[in-house]
C-alpha cells in the first residue's frame, strides 16, 4: 500500500514538473510503468502513441504534450479517488476482523491485522486528503 502511494506520489511530482520546466513527453512504457499492472484508459494510449509519432514537429509536439498531461491528470485523480474507496472499505473490513481477533484471544493475528490497518490509515491520510473525497 506504501509503494502504491510513493508511486502516485512520484507520478504527481513528475507532472507538475514537466509542467514547469517543458520537459519532453511521456512515453507509452514510462506511463505503462507508472501505473504498474493496472489498465490505461484507451484515450491516454491514443494521445501517448500520437506524442511519439510528433517528434521533431515542435509546435504539433507542444499541444499533443498538453494534451497527454491534461488526459494523465485527470486518470491519475480517478485513480487515487477509487484508492481512497478501497482503503476506506479496506478499513472497515479490517476494524471488524481485529474485534473478532481480539475476541477469539489470536493477539499475534491481531497485531498483524492491526499493522495492515495503520499502513491502510496512513494511505488514506496521506492520500486521500487531497482528492474529492475530502471536499
């Protein structure tokens, strides 16, 4: 869960970098790579393969390069919205499983579920704050 959250983290820095400094574009691997083994909107495939074939054509390059950013922002926030959603359901099946543990004297399952928990807690708090969810 923590790498998952690094991870959206280093995609978030990257995009609001390039978008200061005008870097060169994103390839289809470097953005496959950021959202590891999770599907791509088909969209943001499409305007990424269209970047690849602007090389050289600067002014073309430029606005397919927006383009690519304003499609990679908005997937990269639908995305850490349905993470919160799964975190916050993740952490009321966890809640419930540490009572069960807790009644049932298993402290060394309890301690882990707990560990799982605030790892999860973290997430939300460190992630979740920042999307609609919280608004």
């Amino acid at each position: 869960m923590a790498g998952k959250a690094l991870s959206l983290a280093f995609v978030c820095l990257s995009l609001l970098l390039c978008r200061t400094t005008g870097a060169a574009a994103h390839s289809l691997k470097e953005v496959q790579q950021a959202f590891e083994q999770e599907s791509i909107s088909p969209e943001l495939v499409e305007v990424t393969k269209e970047l690849e074939i602007t090389a050289g054509m600067k002014s073309v390059r430029e606005q397919v390069h927006a383009r690519q950013h304003h499609i990679l922002e908005q997937y990269v926030r639908a995305r850490a919205e349905r993470k919160c959603i799964e975190s916050l359901t993740t952490i009321s099946r966890l809640d419930q499983q540490i009572v069960d543990l807790r009644e049932r004297g298993q402290q060394d399952e309890e301690q882990a579920q707990r560990k799982v928990r605030d790892a999860t807690a973290a997430f939300i708090t460190e992630t979740c704050a920042s999307t609609s969810l919280s608004k």
